[in-house]
C-alpha cells in the first residue's frame, strides 16, 4: 500500500505525541483509537450498503429467482419488487441516519478530548516554568514562554493531534474500502490503484519538505509577533516621543506579510488534493470507458463498472482530500513536539517532588563562606562572604552597581543556591527540601512592583481564593494605606492595570500590606523607592519604621542614603566582599 511519507510525519508524529503524553492522557487516547475503529466500521458498512443498492438499482433483474435478492425478498414478505426497492432505500437511508449520528457523537468525544488535552499541556507548560530555577528563568524570552502558554497549546491540539485522528479514521477507512474493492471486482480495485493512489503520494512526496520549511518559519514568526507587540505597549512614551511609530508598525506590518504570503501558499496546497483527485477519478471513468468500449465486447458491464468506480471515488476522494493536508499538517508543524517534550518530561516532576520540610525562624539568618558565580560567566559575584541578620532587625544594603546587593537578596530568599557555602536559618541549612516552606515566610519589593487590575482586597491578598477580612484591614493600617481608600472597602476600591490610577508610594505600599497580609517574617525592599520623590519616599520610610519591634526582618537595598533612615545597621559591599559595616548615623 502507499506510504506517502508516513516515516517523516505519520508515523513520527504518533510516537512524539505518545512520548508527550502522560499516562491517563495516553489511555484516553488508546479508547479514542478504539472509537476511531468503530467509526470507521460504520463508515465501511455504509459503503457496503450502498454499492449493492447502487448495482441493484441499475440491473432491471436483480430479483430474479436464483439470486440474494430474490432469497432476501421472499424472507421479507414483500410481494411488489417496487415496495421491495423502496424499504430497501428505507433501510439505507435508517442506516445512514445512525451512522451520521454515530460518527457526530464520535467526533465530539475526540474534540472534547483533543481540547481537554490542549489544557493539559497548557497548564503543564505553565507549570514546568514556575518550577525552574531563577537563574534559568530569567535567561527564558518573555515572548516565547508567552507563545508556550497562549497559542502553541491550541495548535498543538489542532495541527498536530486533531489531524493525527483523523488521519488514522481516514487510512482505516481507505484500507478496508481497498481490500473490499480488491475482494468484490479486482479490475476497479486497478484502475484505483494506477489512478488516484500514486497522485496522492506524488503530491505529498513534493511537498512535505516545503510544508516543513513553512512551520519552521511560523515557528520563529510568532514570537515576534508578540515581542513587536509588546515593544508598542511597553515601550509606547518612547516609541511617541522620538516619532518611531512608522518604524514599529512597518516592524510589524513586515512580519504579517511574511505570515500571509505562507498562509495562503498553504491554503492552497489544503484545497488542491480534492480537485487533483477530482480530475484523475474522471480520468479513471474515461479509462474504464475505453476498456469496455474497444477492449471488451461486454458493453452491459460498463454501467455497473462506472457505479462500483464512482461509489469506490465517492467515499475515497473525501478521504484522500483530507489525508494529503493532514500530512502535510503534521510535517508542517512537527516542531510543536520539540516546544512540549521537555516540559511535559520534566514538569510532573520538578512541582510535585519538591519536599516542603518545615523551617522555623525564631533568631537570626546566618550566611557561612558565601560563594556564588553564574554559570555562564567565571567571575565571582559573591567571595568569602559571613553575614548574620537578626530577627527583627531592619538592616540596610549599599554600594555600587554590581557589588553583589540584588544577589546577596537573592541568595537569602533562595532564589539562587550559592556556589559554596551555607546559608542557616536558625542552625537549620536552607535546602532544596525546606526551601519552599522558608519562601513562605518571605515578601520581595522590587522597585517595579507587580500590580494588576482589579479590587485593592485582591492586590494585597495576591492569589488568595478566600480574603480574610481580618487581616485584609490590619495589612492596610500597617501599610498606612487607610487614606488612600477612605471609606471605601478595599474590596469596592478598584486599581487599573498595572496600578496606573496610583503614585509610585502607593503601589509600593500595596505590596507591603501584600507582605502584611501574608504574615511574612522577612522584607526585602530591593531599590523599592528609587524612583519616588522624596515626599512619597518618606511615606514609604515611615511605613517601614512602623514595622519596627513587630518581629518582621527588614532588608533594605537602596542607593540613596535616605532610604535607609530607620536601618538598624547598613552593609556595604564592594566586589562581593563587605567592605565596611556602619549605622545611618555615620554615613
């Protein structure tokens, strides 16, 4: 039988996808399969049905004593050949009816299996990234893991997936209708054969290669798509100002040209297999026509010879129409499977064997011979580094840029594993196996803060499905954010996206009540008022004062020496080494 490169996109396909899936989705898939099978049962048995209708039809005698039809009729209790006929298309047209509605229902539990499957790997996908390392994460482009998580998903269930079933409905439904054609009158099972199956595999043969060049393009086109988009909208007061719009949108008009000259390249190739087979079942017709007329003396045979040809095209045209773009599908978009295949690997691991040991932090954080490099770079960040932060304390971090402060904070909060080195939280390391419960006790204030649009109750209880109103309205008074929201609930106080209708002292102190709220029992504020004017920086300073003697550690990162009015002590690093420890006092 034809293999139409099957060893490149069939085949290969099944066994990436099979190499993706876990195991649940790997059984749902095997009982689609099954239903796929008695699909296309239903789909050969109507073919069954209507070849013999379709012969009996044109052959005036088709009752005669003698035959099948004739043993049929008399079982029936028909007496009128005419009547006989008619409950014969009745019961055609009753079997017809459950089967279009067999193959609908069929179609609905692929579908809803193909997009269930779609959110599977979404949310694995997402998954996997939240469980990588902060070192790696941030080497990762934004646009991509954005592509990974939004549009990759549902290509991947519909080019890859939903064409994969169908091309196994339509290749049993092909090999069954073959061999019954070669079992009922092997002559038309010939002239299919020399006729319509070698322009399948010509065609895909020719394009297989071109289709897999197209999706390799797509592939490197779509996340451009949205780092152009997001240049716009992130970068918009620039783009105004120095007058650059007509260079992002030609940017940008340039990529949807290039998407569209292969977007309707391909859509042509989709439709061409129909009318290619179109032509060469007409052109089959023609060649049974000739061997019947100057070959064959049987001129009677022609007619039932044309209606077996034209029933055997019937059903396999459709088919073959929807083969031929599938596999060119699959080939077109086989780099989906290398996009998966590591996160869906990795991701059932790297979340759920995490251990979550239980850490206390009753006295002091203690850093031991601290040494820390990045694995792409051989320069030391952090040398020989001994630090002790007491609980409670409210301690200051200086010097210049690249001295090592953000690591250094990095490093505590286990966001980063020093390269040698202990860090101890109470005499206990911090490990891989408590370091999710030492995370929990934690709050980061980056001088950026993460805002997002909706109620002031769900920006400061971040994620939470349930607000405890509590210590909602304690988080507030201990932000000093009571004369932002007045009398208002803080459930009823809207916030734009990204903060846009607040002051920079405002989003700050919102993620200090986030950090209230989630009873943190460390701080880090990294260049957290670096961008605030000196009366919005003295409402934050205040605000971090008020925090004093309540337990909470502090840990200030700042450049500017005021920030770091209310420090206990402050910390100067210079090269990844302290260089000096001094009061606020003294500097």
């Amino acid at each position: 039988m034809m293999r139409l490169g099957f060893e490149s996109s069939f085949i290969s396909t099944y066994k990436g996808v099979f190499d993706i899936l876990d195991g649940p989705y790997k059984r749902r898939f095997f009982y689609i399969l099954i239903l796929i099978l008695l699909t296309s049962v239903a789909d050969l048995l109507g073919l069954a049905i209507f070849i013999p209708v379709l012969v009996a039809v044109t052959n005036e005698n088709f009752v005669e004593p003698g035959t099948r039809w004739f043993e049929i009729k008399a079982m029936s209790g028909i007496e009128s050949e005419k009547h006989f006929l008619l409950a014969l298309f009745g019961g055609a047209l009753g079997f017809f009816i459950f089967r279009a509605g067999f193959i609908l229902l069929s179609q609905w539990f692929q579908s809803k299996f193909v997009y269930k499957l779609t959110e599977h790997i979404g949310k694995t996908t997402y998954r996997y990234y939240l469980s990588r390392e902060f070192q790696v994460f941030k080497n990762y482009e934004a646009s991509k893991i954005v592509r990974e998580l939004t549009v990759s998903p549902q290509q991947f269930a519909r080019l890859l997936v939903l064409p994969l079933l169908l091309l196994t409905t339509e290749l049993l439904v092909m090999s069954f209708i073959i061999v019954a054609i070669a079992l009922y009158n092997f002559t038309v099972f010939a002239m299919v054969a020399v006729t319509i199956l070698p322009i399948s595999y010509l065609f895909n043969r020719l394009l297989k290669k071109r289709m897999k060049a197209y999706g390799e393009i797509q592939n490197k086109l779509t996340p451009q798509f949205i780092a152009s988009s997001m240049r716009g909208i992130g970068g918009f007061v620039d783009v105004i100002l120095r007058g650059k719009q007509q260079n992002l949108l030609s940017h940008y008009s340039s990529l949807f040209d290039r998407q569209n000259q292969i977007s309707v390249r391909t859509s042509v190739i989709n439709i061409a297999p129909s009318k290619i087979f179109e032509l060469s079942t007409v052109a089959g017709m023609l060649l049974i026509i000739t061997y019947a007329v100057i070959w064959s003396d049987q001129h009677e045979l022609l007619l039932p010879l044309i209606a077996l040809y034209a029933a055997a095209g019937y059903r396999m045209i459709p088919s073959l129409s929807r083969i031929s773009p599938a596999l060119l599908t699959l080939e077109q978009h086989s780099y989906l499977l290398d996009l998966y295949r590591e996160p869906m690997k990795e991701a059932q691991r790297s979340d759920d064997e995490l251990e979550d040991n239980e850490l206390e932090f009753r006295s002091e954080i203690l850093l031991e011979d601290i040494n820390f490099s990045f694995a792409d770079d051989n320069a030391s960040v952090l040398e020989n580094l001994d630090m002790r932060i007491a609980k409670g304390e409210i301690l200051g971090l200086i010097g210049k840029s690249g001295s090592g402060k953000t690591t250094l904070a990095n490093l505590i909060v286990g966001l980063l594993s020093p390269s040698s080195g202990r860090i101890l939280i109470d005499s206990k390391e911090l490990s891989k196996q408590n370091k999710r419960a030492w995370m929990g006790k934690i709050s980061y204030v980056q001088q950026s803060p993460y805002i997002e649009r909706g109620s002031l109750a769900r920006n400061v209880a971040f994620l939470e499905d349930q607000i405890d109103d509590e210590r909602l309205n304690k988080a507030i008074v201990g932000a000093s954010l009571t004369d932002l929201i007045g009398s208002t609930s803080p459930h009823n106080f809207s916030i734009e996206e990204s903060g846009k209708n607040l002051s920079g002292g405002q989003k700050q102190r919102i993620i200090i009540a986030r950090a209230l709220y989630n009873e943190a029992q460390v701080i880090i504020l990294d260049e957290a008022t670096a961008a605030l004017d000196n009366q919005t920086e003295a409402e934050v300073n205040q605000t971090v004062n008020s925090l004093r003697g309540t337990g909470v550690t502090i840990i200030i990162i700042a450049h500017r020496y005021s920030t770091l009015k209310y420090t206990d002590r402050i910390i100067e690093l210079e090269k990844g080494k302290v260089l000096r420890e001094v009061t606020y006092d003294q500097i």
